[in-house]
C-alpha cells in the first residue's frame, strides 16, 4: 500500500472512527464501472467526517 493510505489507516482510530473508504481500492477503477460512482461523488463524500486527498 502506498504510504499514504497507510497514513490514514493509521490515523482512522486516532480520529475515533471505525471505517476508512480508499476509493482506488473500493472502488473498480475500470471506465464502466467508475462513470456510474463518479456521479455520485458528492453524495459519497458529502457525508464524510473527513476527506483526505492524496496524489
């Protein structure tokens, strides 16, 4: 795993939450399936407690 996701992994439990969602591994990144979630990003992310963005 990159560094970064497990920098969050780590920092999930520190934040007292329980769940982490690392959208490269959640989700399939083929063209198919991605349009369909990209569409409903906001949703997704809209109720984050926090959103961590790595490139």
């Amino acid at each position: 795993l990159p560094n970064a996701i497990k920098e969050a992994v780590s920092l999930v439990p520190k934040l007292g939450e329980r769940y982490l969602c690392v959208d490269c591994l959640c989700i399939v990144q083929d063209d198919d399936s991605i349009r369909g979630h990209v569409n409903h990003m906001s949703d997704i992310y809209s109720g984050a407690y926090l959103t961590i963005i790595s490139a």
